[in-house]
C-alpha cells in the first residue's frame, strides 16, 4: 500500500503513488481546481509540492533534536516541527509563490511512484 500523505492545505488525506495520474495530483486538482497541493507525506515526513501535473520534494518542517532531517525516519527520533521551515513553506503558499519554486527544488517521477 502507498503511505498516506497529508494535504497541508485542506488537510485532507490521500495515497502517495498510484498508476496513471497518481492521488496526490488528482487531488491536487480536485480540491483546489488549480492543480496545486501542498502534502507532508507522514511515513517519510517530507513535503510533496505538485503544481500543473510535476511533483516536487521540498525539505521537511520536522526536524529531530540536533536540527536535522530524518527523512525515512530510520533513526527512530522523536521529531519536532520546526516554525521557522513551516513559516517558509506557509509563505510560499500564501505568496502564491510554488510556480515560481518548482525550478529549484528536486522533481519527482510519478514513472518512479513517487507521485
């Protein structure tokens, strides 16, 4: 099964792969009518950016207690929610500023299911 993924904008609840056009980007589509959706996957607490059918990797706002990622969760850390990173992903938001974003950050493949 795919790990559930969160929408941090409607904090609705969806799959993160699938065949064809995956959940996250239907979603992305069906909620907002824009094709864009903002998810903090929870099984690898990284956030997934889909904006007009791509898919981006944008860092985690949960960070352990030395200030790092643990992005598989394979330390077994306990994780806390950075404001700092949440503030800097609420203003891209906000600001209506992804489009724009999406060039620098890693684009992920939904060939790979990771859309």
């Amino acid at each position: 099964a795919a790990p559930p993924a969160g929408m941090v904008m409607c904090a609705g609840l969806g799959c993160s792969n699938d065949k064809g056009q995956g959940n996250l980007t239907t979603h992305a589509h069906a909620c907002w009518g824009r094709g864009l959706g903002v998810y903090l996957l929870l099984k690898h607490t990284f956030v997934v950016i889909i904006c007009n059918d791509m898919g981006a990797r944008y860092p985690s706002p949960y960070l352990d207690e030395y200030g790092e990622e643990d992005t598989h969760r394979t330390r077994g850390e306990f994780l806390f929610l950075d404001e700092a990173r949440y503030q800097r992903l609420a203003d891209l938001v906000i600001a209506h500023s992804i489009p724009n974003k999406m060039s620098s950050l890693e684009i992920l493949s939904n060939e790979r299911g990771e859309l």
